[in-house]
C-alpha cells in the first residue's frame, strides 16, 4: 500500500487545522516560558511553527472586492 498524497480538504477545514495548531504551539509556548527547556518541546514546536508556515505560503490573497485596503498587523 502507498500513502494517500491526494487529500480533499476544504477552507473551513485547514482553518480547523490553523487554529488547532496555534492552540498547541500556544500551549508549547507556556511551558517553554515556565521553564521547560526539554529538547523535544522544542523540536515539537518548531515542526508546529514549520507547518504553520508552509500553510501559510500555500494561501492565494485576493484584494478585497470593495477595493478598500484594510491594513493589518
């Protein structure tokens, strides 16, 4: 058997998988700050913020239809 590289997700689905992933890199995140300084944590985290990453540069943005620019961050 080969692994099935052919997966149909939808928007609302990678957003599910977006926001579980902040949520665990958040909770990584505390410890790291509480003093957890173990080396799999860190290497979880980075994989996490890694995979974020890729999730995001996958992303296509449109301008807003209206024309108006809503500047963030």
């Amino acid at each position: 058997m080969k692994p099935n590289k052919n997966f149909e997700l939808n928007i609302r689905d990678i957003e599910v998988i977006e926001s579980a992933l902040r949520a665990k890199a958040g909770r990584r995140g505390m410890a790291i700050a509480q003093g957890d300084v173990s080396t799999q944590l860190h290497a979880e985290m980075i994989e996490i913020q890694e995979l974020l990453g890729r999730i995001h540069n996958q992303k296509v943005w449109y301008p807003p239809k209206d024309g108006k620019f809503q500047g963030g961050g």
